[in-house]
C-alpha cells in the first residue's frame, strides 16, 4: 500500500473551513484515498473517499491533486463535534477495502 | 439496526489468562475485521474474515485467535494474555469501500 503522510496535529476555528492535507506521492492507480475520523475514544468513522475526481458528501468534500499524489480533505464549516483525529488511508477499493493500515493521523482541534 | 457491538466494554487480566471478545454485525456484512489500538497510535489490523468460515491474519495475529462460523458473530480469542497485549481492540464490518466500526472494548493485561 502507498504510505502517507499527515501533520500531526492542526487547529481550526469554529465556523471556518478546516483544510486537511495528505500527501501519497506513491500512490498506484488502482488506489483510493479513503479519509476516516476518530473522535476521542470511539471505534473510527468512515467519511468519504475518491479515486481521482473531487467529492463531496454531507460531511466533507475530497479534493484530489492531478497527479494523485496529494489530498486535502476539507470540512466546510468546522464545529467543537469536528475535533477529531483524522485519518488519510491508500488503498484498493472493494474486496481490499476491509484491510485498512491507519498512520497516526492529524489531530484537529476546533477552537471556540 | 444495531450496527457492530462490542463486549465486554472493559477487562481486565492477568498474565496467562484466556478470554474470549465479542463481536457481532446485524447488517449482513460480509467482511469482518478486528484491530487493536495502542496509547498514541493508528489502528493495527489483528484479523480479518472475508465470510463465514473464512479468516486470514492481518499485521499482528501473534497470541489471537479468531472464527467466523455465522455471518453476524466474528469472535476474538486470547489464548494467553500477556501485558504487551494490553490495548483497545476495534472489531469492523464492511460492506464494499466503508467500514463500520464497533465501541471497542479496553483490555489490560496485569
């Protein structure tokens, strides 16, 4: 799998956008980039993933560089309940989806 | 639905001693996984099962473990706890590109 890396941690302020980075310049092309959360304690929440084309969900929007080899995952409107550690993943989709490998991740803090 | 549940919440050992963790899914998933997660780090995959009969290890599988004889049930067995074994084990289902994660359970070992 293509390794990433993530700042450690990064702070946002409530209401504003929260802009996550992630590179992956090893990425294949078979590979996504799936993003999940943690929040304090609790099993990780999956958020969103792409291939190569932006997305955007209810929860966040995945912008993808050209060249694939960097993301940023953008929370539009950051809140106290966005704190969170947040995970950048690489890796086949379908059958191989299941067998995740989480870095560390960033830990984001949303500030009053 | 449920979604994945997880018991116990907490146990605790002492070295030697043989448990079993809990864990089950009420969405028909097929694939199944089980992690650990150690103070300060990202999730380690344990074991995974890709249906009912069918497991393989994952990064760390030393001293676990596992079965899957139905769809919904995916237990984790420590066969002889040792304190290195001390973490917060995350059991998941998964249904194409997302995993769903249970509460996790918070083992030490003594």
């Amino acid at each position: 799998d293509a390794k990433t890396t993530q700042p450690t941690s990064m702070d946002c302020a409530e209401g504003r956008a929260a802009n996550l980075p992630c590179n992956h310049s090893t990425i294949s092309g078979n590979e996504y980039v799936y993003w999940y959360r943690q929040i304090h304690s609790q099993g990780p929440q999956y958020i969103i993933h792409g291939l190569k084309n932006n997305e955007t969900n209810e929860m966040a929007s995945l912008i993808i560089t050209e060249d694939r080899k960097s993301s940023t995952l953008i929370l539009p409107h950051a809140t106290l309940r966005d704190t969170a550690v947040y995970y950048c993943i690489v890796r086949v989709s379908g059958a191989g989806s299941y067998q995740l490998t989480f870095g560390k991740g960033t830990k984001l803090s949303v500030i009053p | 639905n449920a979604g994945v549940t997880q018991t116990p919440k907490f146990q605790v050992l002492k070295t030697g001693q043989s448990m079993t963790l809990q864990c089950a899914q009420d969405m028909n998933h097929e694939y199944m996984s089980w992690y650990r997660q150690d103070p300060g780090m990202g999730l380690r995959l344990i074991h995974y099962s890709v249906g009912a009969g069918i497991t393989d290890q994952g990064e760390v599988p030393n001293g676990y473990n596992v079965s899957r004889s139905t769809t919904e049930d995916f237990p984790l067995r420590l066969l002889s706890a040792a304190p290195s074994q001390t973490s917060v084990y995350f059991c998941a289902s998964s249904y194409f590109y997302e995993q769903f994660f249970g509460p996790g359970t918070r083992l030490t070992v003594l």
